[in-house]
C-alpha cells in the first residue's frame, strides 16, 4: 500500500520536504488561508468524521476520506507525526430502521457495513487512521460529557432526554455564519436548521439539539442503562466525546464534508468548549460536493452512486482517486463517465514511465557518472518538487501539484523516447525516486485488491490479465461488439476508433486470434 508506515498509535513522518515552504491551510472558521500552527511542535493531532455504518458509502463519502488522506500525506511528507482520529458512527435512527427492516442486530449490521467500508479504503490507498473509536464503545465518555454540559449550565434534562441549550453558547452559528435573531421553529436567516437525528417535541427551544435520547419503544434492543438514564446517544455527541478521549480537549484539525458545517461541526464547538471550557479546534477544514453528471448525487434521481457500483475494475479506482486528489478540493466535484475515461488514460500513461524507468533502472548501473541528459534531467526534477511541494504548501493545491508532476513526466517521456540520448539506468532511478517522492503525497502508484468481475489470482507488475467479455463493463462490451461489427463492414476507421477506446478509456487490448476469436486483455 504505502510507504508510510504507522507505529503505536500516531503515524510516523517522512520528512520529504525540501523547500522551506510554510503551509498554508484554508480555515472555514476564518473563510481564509491561514498559516497551519499545531499545539506541540512537530505533532498533529487531526479528526475526521467517518461514515454511519448501516449502509456502503457513495462516492461523495469518499471524495471526504480521499481529502483527508492527502492532507493527512502531506503532513507526514513536511515532517509532521499524525495522530488521526475517524470515528464510526454506530448508533442512531437510520440504523435502528434498517435494523428493523433487515431483521438485524446491531453488531451484525454495522460489523457488516464496517468491513466493507475498510476494505473500500483499502482499494483506494488511504492510509489508515490511528484510532476507529465507534459510538457504541465510549457511552461512559459520552455520559459524563453530558454530566459535565448539565453542571456547567449547559445542558438541561426533558422528559428522559438531555438537550443543549443553545441560548448559553452566545457564539453558536459562527462556524457556519449564520444569524439566529428572530428564528422561528427551525428557521434562520441564511439557512434552515434542521437535525434529522434528534426529538424535538420536548425542548425548550427550536435551536437546541439531543445529547442523550431517552428510551421509545421504536429504539427495540438499542439502548443502555447509564446515570442519565435508560437511553442512547445523541448523533453530536459521539465525536465531542471520542476526540477529547483520544486527542485532548483541543485538536489542531477537524475535517469533514461541507454539508457538516452545520449543524454537526457547529454542535460539536458547543459541546466541546461548553464542557471544557477550551477552545475546541484550531483549523476547520472542509471538502466540496460530488455532482454526478452535473446533477446533486441523491437517491431520488437515481444517481446515488457507491464505489463498487460505480467502479468495475482496479483500474477505474485508481482512476477515481486520481481524478479526486488532483481536484481542488474546496470547490464541488462533477463526477462523469468521460472525466473517468480521462483519468484512467492517465493512470495508464503514468505507468506506462513508470514501468519504461523500471526497466531502464534495471539494465545495469551502467556509467554512473551520469551525462547530458542526467543533467538536464536533474534540473527538471528540481523543479518539478518545486513547483509540486510550492502548490501542496498553497492550502492543497493538487491541480497546481499534478502540474508539477507531469512537467516531469514529459521530460522522461522524452528522454526516453526513439534514438535521442537516452537515461542512464542511473538517470532512470533518480527520476523512479521523484516519482515516488510524490506518490508519498498523491498515493496513485499502487495494485488495488481485486474488484468484483475482475479473475482472481492476482497478476505480477507489468504482466497483461486476460478477462471475458462478461467481466468487462457494459459500455467496454458495447466497443468490442461494435468493432466486430465494423471489421465485418470493413469499416476499417470505425473499428479502429472501437480498439482505441477500449484502450483509453477502460484499459483494454484486443488481439485477433486465428478463426476470427478475439482475447480481451487488460494491461
């Protein structure tokens, strides 16, 4: 997976860095940029809110987690240690229906759901968090947060269940910048306020939210008996309690998707600095929306897209992770079928220098004292890290760092290419080295565990796969059918745009085979 190890419970650095660069982050509590400051010089402590599991995450959970990898890479490339936080939500309405409906108990659905979701992250090369702390096992944190908001003033007691009381925190809303004055039963100027996981027939104000949920027979098996009461869990909660548990009461980044600003993020400053009395978070950052075909992905229009749904081969999900690191990730997302053809052909470009260094790399050591064109290379690599370290020190500029990145990948094509002089095998581990170096940060250099349709058994670096027409997508399929139609024809142009495309867009080879048979291969 990643060169980046992790030991204990911090994931340890790999200083990279080599321009004194200082990283500026954007900062959703300020809406600017701002200079990254820890508390402890060289450490970072980071939370990240990770997906309810009841369900498989779509492609707009992930673009969240893709974010938080290559900020959390980043960081380890400058030098830092990271401690990381991703929790998993493990209790709430949704769940308690969908337990209902599937006739389940929790652990077996949300046990479910946890798997897949690891093994999603695993085909997407994000490096693991340190701690995956779920709800269901820190009820006692949870409680006595609850018990520390009610004695502080913070928190009131109705029918069984526990509210904060919003009218106490004179700075909620400014997170998300919204104006409270004159609201009305969940309504305030610049937003709605709505909270789809809480009761709200008891509380004493429109803009208070659930700590702790007293009991319904609609809850089944789900509760716990606790000095509250016999209950469960508000959704808020759950993340003010596990990240002062695991991290203190002040993280120096919190990260989510930007429909969490409000009122998750909003409700967790409450909760966290009403109880302790401390400022909660130093930098707040959030990623865009995923669109899909420049439409707002929901179930309602049918283009609620999952990774396995939407993703058919190894192949397409290095390219979704391509195509999601190297967009700026403040500004929405719009996920499309050719946008994935581009970024597959990409992918395969890329490894296609990789592979052509590999084999250059291994011919010999050859005259090490390198030539013109290791000269003129080195040059080039100097400049390519810095431009690269130069976009990703500007608050994750990753299209200015693919820039970079490519600024490299021409200048080996070329070097590499015909009978102009060629890299030495000295040359071409230098330049294998720098591509690395990035891939420490942009994580696309890597053999996702096999998909669904894909053969099993695995295949060595380098060596073609052949797979049946039935293991490719429909729209592969629909190629190579159009070619045979069109070799048929003779239409000799059309069949070779058919052949092209395969290869472009999906990563296919076809090859005629006596008799008229034709071998899918994927490289």
């Amino acid at each position: 997976m990643s060169s980046i190890s992790t030991s204990g419970s911090t994931t340890r650095s790999r200083n990279f860095l080599t321009n004194d660069i200082p990283f500026q982050l954007y900062n959703t509590a300020s809406r600017k940029k701002e200079p990254f400051k820890t508390g402890q010089p060289g450490k970072v402590s980071f939370y990240s809110c990770g997906p309810t599991i009841y369900d498989f995450a779509h492609i707009g959970n992930f673009r969240a987690f893709l974010t938080y990898d290559v900020l959390k890479r980043w960081l380890l490339y400058s030098g830092y240690d990271v401690e990381h936080v991703c929790n998993l939500t493990d209790v709430d309405d949704k769940i308690i229906k969908r337990m209902a409906r599937d006739g389940l108990s929790l652990p077996e659905l949300t046990d479910k759901f946890a798997r897949i979701f690891f093994e999603d992250l695993q085909a997407l090369n994000v490096l693991p968090a340190s701690h995956y702390p779920r709800a269901t096992e820190h009820i006692q944190d949870i409680v006595s947060m609850v018990q520390a908001l009610v004695d502080r003033g913070y928190a009131y007691e109705s029918q069984g269940s526990f509210y904060f009381r919003v009218s106490r925190f004179p700075s909620y809303g400014s997170l998300a910048k919204l104006d409270f004055s004159g609201m009305e039963m969940g309504a305030a100027k610049g937003g709605g306020i709505s909270d789809a996981d809480e009761y709200v027939a008891d509380k004493g104000d429109a803009k208070d939210f659930a700590l702790w949920k007293a009991y319904k027979a609609e809850d089944g098996p789900v509760f716990w008996e606790t000095a509250l009461g016999k209950g469960r869990p508000g959704w808020h909660i759950e993340c003010s309690a596990m990240a002062r548990r695991f991290l203190g009461p002040t993280v120096d980044l919190h990260a989510g998707g930007v429909d969490l600003v409000f009122p998750h993020h909003e409700n967790e400053i409450a909760q966290s600095e009403g109880a302790s009395g401390e400022r909660f978070c130093r930098c707040w950052v959030h990623n865009g929306f995923v669109n899909v075909e420049n439409e707002k992905m929901s179930k309602s229009k049918g283009n609620f897209l999952t990774l396995r749904g939407s993703l058919e081969t190894g192949l397409d999900v290095r390219a979704f992770r391509y195509l999601v690191v190297t967009s700026q990730y403040r500004m929405p997302l719009n996920f499309n079928t050719e946008g994935l053809a581009g970024a597959r052909k990409t992918i395969l470009r890329l490894d296609k220098v990789k592979l052509a260094l590999t084999q250059v790399a291994r011919e010999g050591k050859g005259a090490e004292e390198g030539g013109e064109i290791e000269e003129e290379m080195q040059g080039v690599i100097d400049r390519a890290v810095a431009g690269f370290e130069a976009g990703m020190a500007d608050d994750l500029n990753t299209p200015r760092a693919a820039a970079a990145l490519f600024t490299l990948v021409k200048a080996t094509e070329k070097a590499l290419k015909g009978d102009s002089p060629r890299l030495r095998p000295s040359g071409a581990r230098l330049v294998l080295a720098t591509l690395e170096q990035m891939d420490a940060v942009l994580g696309i250099f890597y053999e996702p565990p096999l998909m669904e349709g894909e053969r099993e058994g695995g295949r060595e670096e380098g060596v073609p796969v052949v797979v049946e027409l039935a293991d490719v997508p429909k729209e592969a399929q629909e190629l190579v059918m159009r070619r045979a139609e069109a070799k048929e024809k003779r239409e000799w142009a059309l069949a070779d745009e058919s052949r092209d495309l395969l290869r472009s867009r999906f990563g296919l080879i076809l090859k005629d085979k006596k008799g008229g048979a034709v071998e899918i291969v994927r490289e």
